[in-house]
C-alpha cells in the first residue's frame, strides 16, 4: 500500500520550491498575504487488491487553487486574472514540465516507498472572482500515478 501524506507533503515541497511562491495544505498559509497556493487531497477512488497488498499501484488526484490577490504596495488594487493564469502556469510547469530532449520531468517528485510513473492534467476549472475580497483564484486538479519502490 502506498500512503498518501507523503505524496502529498511532497508535491507541497516541489510547488513551494519550483514557483517561490507559498504553499497552504487545504488552508490558507499563515501571515502570507496573496499570491499563494492551496493544495487539497481530493478523494480516492479505490479498486483492485485490498489495502494490505503491498504491491498495489496508487492513483491519487490533488487541486491546487491558485490565489491571487491585491497589490499591498498599491491602494485599492485587486486580484487579477493575469495572476491568477500566471501561477496557474507555474504550477502546470512544475508538475508536468518535461525536458525536451530526455522526456524526464523537470522537477522530481520524490516520495518513500513509491515511484511516480504518470502525472497528468486532471481537470481545469479556470478562474473564479470574489470581489468583496479582491481575491482571484484558478482551480486545476492533477493525478499523480504510483508504483512500489
């Protein structure tokens, strides 16, 4: 059986490293304004052997809500859809950015016990507004296939 908490701790180091930018897991990250990032867990789906089979495959897909928000340095700004679809970017980037020539991803995804065989766009939902807080966040959901290492 492949657990899930650290696949998920470390698709949170790889977004935080590879975009600069924070990581919440399913909340908001303490005292950082926007930009950020949420990542969430979303429910699995399971079939095939029980749980205790060592040797199963896992799929597990993740949101990552992108947040952007107003400019602290400027009165009155907003969240905007360019920033929005900008940290959208970076996070199809680091996780399914692949080198031309080798194929390899460009960013590892290490995780104990597993290997990761497939990672793909799961859904896109794009962009949402909420004016009363000035906040703009784009919604993309990724599977992330694993094997036993």
């Amino acid at each position: 059986m492949i657990d899930r908490l650290p696949v998920t701790m470390a698709l949170s180091a790889l977004l935080t490293s590879a975009t600069n930018l924070p990581v919440g897991r399913g909340s908001k990250p303490p005292t950082a304004p926007p930009p950020y990032f949420l990542l969430y867990a979303m429910p699995a789906t399971l079939s095939g052997a029980p749980l205790a089979d060592e040797h199963e495959d896992a799929s597990f897909v993740y949101q990552v809500t992108s947040v952007s928000g107003p400019d602290p340095t400027k009165p009155d700004s907003r969240g905007v859809a360019d920033q929005a679809e900008w940290m959208a970017d970076k996070v199809r980037k680091a996780f399914l950015g692949r080198d031309p020539v080798t194929g390899l991803w460009l960013r590892p995804l290490t995780i104990p016990g597993a290997k990761v065989i497939a990672r793909s766009l799961d859904a896109e939902a794009g962009g949402t507004n909420d004016p009363a807080d000035a906040i703009m966040s784009y919604v993309q959901r990724f599977r992330f296939d694993l094997t036993p290492a």
